[in-house]
C-alpha cells in the first residue's frame, strides 16, 4: 500500500485542471492515474478548432488544449501514472489500479478527485435494429480512427443522433471526400450546440431530420442501407414517412454517459437526471474528501467549462488536505432542485455558510425557448430571475447567485424557465 495525499483518477482536461489547481494551491503530494498510453483524454483525437477561447483568449484545437495544460505539468513535482487502469475505489479512499509497467498496485489517497470522463452510448442501450453488421461506429470511434490511426471509416455516411461528435464528424467526413447523406434526430430539437449545427451541417448543405429515427438497417457483413422514419410524440414510427439511403456507413451520435462504474463501486451517491456524483458547492460528493467534476459527473458542451469546474475541484480538494476546507453541516445544506423546464441542476446542493461571494449553479433546458425568465425560488422567497435569449437543451446555460442572496435561502432551492413573448 503506498500512501498518498490527492489522487486523482483521469489525466484528460478535467483531471489535469484539477492536478494543476491543487499544486497551485500549496498541495505537494499528487498523482494522476490515465489508463491510456499519454494524457490528454479525448483531447487528442479532436482536431477541429473551437477550443480555449473562455480559458486561454485563444481558438485552439484539441491537441492544442492539451498541450497547455500538459506543459503547465511538467514544471510540476506530479507524478503521472500513464496507461494505468483504476479497478476499484472504496469509500475510504483506497485505490486499486493495475499498469503495464507496476503491476498491482494500491493506493490509500487523502482525498480523490474523481475525473474519469464520459463514453458514448452505443447500439445495444438504443436498442438499434439490425444485425451486428460492420460499417457501424460511433461518431467518437470513427473520430480516433480518423484523426489518431488515419483510417478513412466509410464513403457514403447516415449519422444518427445529433451529438456535437456527430455534427463535427459529419464535417469531418466531408472534408475527408465522403458523402454524409443525412443526420436523424429522434428528438424534436437538436442535442448538439447552435454554432455545429450551423457550421458542420448548414455549411455543407447535409440535411437534419429532427424526430426521426432508423427503422430499418440492410447489408450482409457490411451494411448497404439505412431507412429512416418520422416519429410521433411517443417516439412511434409514423408509416409512410420512410426514406431509405444508400451508405456503407452509420455513425451513432446518441448521447454520453458519465463512467460511475468506480464511483458506484464506492457506493458514492449518483443523482439519476446527470448520472453523475451528487455535489456540493466545492465539487465534494456525499463522501468527505471524494470530490468529482468534468463529464464524470455532468456531461459539459464545452471544455473551457471543465477546466473552470475542475480547477475549483482541484484548489478544494487541496484545502481538504491542507486544512483549509470549511466543515460540511450536510444536515443544512441546502438542496437544489431543478423546477419548471429544466432537466438538471450542479451542484445539487450547498452550503450557505461556506459561500463566500457567490454559487453558480450550471443547468440544462428541457426543450428550445426563444426567451425566457429564469428563476430562482426558496419557499415563498424569489431569491433571483434573470433574462436570456435562445436557451436549448444542447446548450448548458447557468446562473450566479451571489452569498448575500443565498443568505435568504432555506430548505431547498428551486430553479425554473419560464417562456415569455415580447
């Protein structure tokens, strides 16, 4: 068993946000566990621009991204366990990983930072008809074999689900000399940011079909065609509507999953509307000195927003070392609940007594609303309302409280949207 202070578990964005906050905070004794061969995380393999532009005043890509943060570690006394898997965590704080290089290994940590990322849903929880044929990937499978191994996955492409990984692959492709046919959505608005839909859609003339679906998959060995079909509100096939293309190629774009496997192992909390660790206000979940923050514990759009969420994660779990970290009256904290037209709140809960100049509270709509009233209500008491213009549920919106109006607060806090007309 080797003894630790902070252990963090994903060298991805969120993980090395974090590594670098906490030693900028005055903590000394870090590891980072990364299952893959070099850090980075999904980084790596998005090649595409559009990053960085919050935290570093610059459009990067992904690698880019990286880069900065990889670099800010190197000047750091860090240590990096590369392609080394995490098997298991207790709820104590013991870490069970096992690498190439070490072998088993065991690690009682004083306080872990879970950082593990999301992974895309795939066929089987869809329930995708069709035989297990080849010519079916994932939009982020497809993704690495592109930018990463150089294989060109398809020519003639179908994408379902409107994920951003789809909407930027579906560039991508095009790019690369392949025909995207056709994007479906089962959904009545699209899951990924206004600016994909505009710029890796629109800009190639390549068509979306919201609430519509694949009802039928055709190809022995490698898949010939795919037909799709218009949904009703129940999401129920609508005869008649069925349009059938020709392609080689189907990309799934149908939603991330935070991976809780270890969280669950550890029996930490997870709230069912993100599938991610119930936290406070200092990213700390319901187990003292357990902290989560990136996609493991809500799936973000953008990953300037990870590093803001992260790096605040990393600078309290270090406080939490240090002694720094104020008590947690769970007892009183306060509950965030998500009210009228939204579909999840973080934190989900707080503190009032250890805010000490403002919360903000990050959430995601339930459907499209060109204006809109937020609020923010405790009982009988509006703590706060804010006006905001083209809220979607593929966009993460939030809002900031300051202490002085939490300070009003009691029992649990509720937020909601609103539409209004002008």
């Amino acid at each position: 068993m080797t003894n630790c202070g902070l252990a963090i578990i994903g060298g991805g964005p969120a993980g090395l946000a974090a590594a670098i906050s906490a030693y900028d905070a005055g903590l000394r004794d870090i590891v980072i566990f990364e299952r893959d061969k070099e850090l980075g995380g999904i980084l790596e393999q998005c090649i595409h621009n559009g990053f960085g532009l919050t935290t570093f005043g610059e459009e990067l890509t992904g690698p880019e991204y990286a880069e900065r943060y990889i670099n800010q570690l190197a000047g750091k006394d860090i240590k990096v366990l590369t392609g080394s898997m995490v098997i298991g965590l207790t709820a104590d704080k013991v870490i069970t990983a096992v690498s190439k290089q070490d072998g088993y290994m065991e690690y009682k940590a004083e306080a872990v930072i879970l950082a593990m990322g999301c992974r895309e849903r795939g066929r089987g929880p869809i329930k995708l008809i069709g035989d297990r044929g080849s010519g079916v990937f994932t939009a982020g499978c497809a993704q690495r074999y592109m930018n990463m191994e150089g294989y060109m996955v398809g020519r003639r492409v179908v994408i379902l689900g409107s994920g951003d990984i789809g909407l930027i692959m579906a560039r991508r492709m095009t790019l690369s000399g392949a025909k995207v046919l056709a994007v479906a959505e089962i959904m009545p608005h699209s899951s990924g940011l206004s600016r994909n839909i505009a710029q890796c859609l629109n800009d190639f003339d390549i068509p979306l079909y919201l609430s519509h679906t694949i009802t039928d998959i055709k190809g022995d060995g490698r898949i010939e065609s795919v037909t799709i079909s218009a949904v009703d509100e129940r999401m129920k096939p609508i005869a008649g509507t069925e349009k059938t293309y020709e392609c080689d190629t189907l990309l799934l774009s149908v939603g991330l999953v935070p991976e809780n496997e270890l969280s669950r192992g550890a029996g930490v909390p997870l709230d069912p509307r993100t599938n991610g660790a119930i936290v406070y206000e200092d990213m700390q979940t319901e187990f003292d000195g357990i902290f989560a923050c990136g996609n493991v514990l809500h799936v973000h759009d953008l990953v300037d927003f990870v590093s803001a969420e992260s790096a605040r994660a990393g600078a309290n779990a270090a406080k939490y070392i240090l002694g720094g970290c104020p008590a947690k009256e769970r007892a009183t904290a306060i509950a965030i609940k998500n009210g009228d037209g939204v579909s999840y709140t973080v934190p989900q809960k707080f503190c009032k007594q250890n805010i000490d100049k403002n919360l903000t509270v990050f959430f995601r709509v339930r459907r499209k609303y060109a204006s809109a009233i937020i609020e923010v209500v405790s009982g009988e008491t509006k703590i706060a309302s804010f006006k905001r213009k083209f809220l979607a549920p593929g966009e993460m919106q939030n809002v900031v409280l300051p202490s002085a109006l939490l300070a009003k607060a009691e029992g649990t806090l509720t937020v909601s949207v609103t539409e209004v007309t002008e």
